[in-house]
C-alpha cells in the first residue's frame, strides 16, 4: 500500500512551485494513492470564484491534471514518476 503516481511525466510551467504532472491517456495511481486522493477531493469546500491551481482546492479550472498533483504533493508528499 504504497503511494504510487506515474506515467507521462510532464513539467508544464516553468514556476518551480508547481510539481510535475502526469498527463495523457496513461496516468496511474496505486491503491493507497487512490484512497488518499479522496480523503482530500471529499474535504473540498465549493468556492465559486477560485480559477486557480495555486493551492489545493476545488476549482473552476480545466487544469485538473494540475490540481491533482498539487494536492498530493501538498498533502501526501507524493511527486510525479516518469514511467512511460
């Protein structure tokens, strides 16, 4: 039950604040990864006017690759592995 999240690993900005994203048709998560993600997206409050992927959040933003990371990088510790 470790935290796994691989494949296509991209660095899409070049603001060093933002971790790497996987990206694509392939983006795997492990079992623990999964479970720990949900306890996060489940204690997201709505906030109608955030259109950010600065912090983990929900958002109006079609960014999700983006948001996903950021949110297991801050809450899990958990960086993008290139796999593929």
């Amino acid at each position: 039950d470790d935290h796994h999240y691989f494949g296509h690993k991209l660095r899409h900005t070049e603001d060093r604040n933002l971790p790497p994203i996987v990206a694509g048709s392939a983006v795997f998560f492990s079992r623990a990864t999964v479970k720990g993600a949900a306890a996060i997206f489940r204690e997201f409050k709505y906030e109608e006017q955030n259109m950010s992927v600065r912090k983990c959040m929900d958002a109006h933003t079609s960014s999700e690759e983006t948001l996903t990371a950021l949110c297991l990088k801050q809450h899990l510790g958990i960086d993008a592995a290139h796999a593929l």
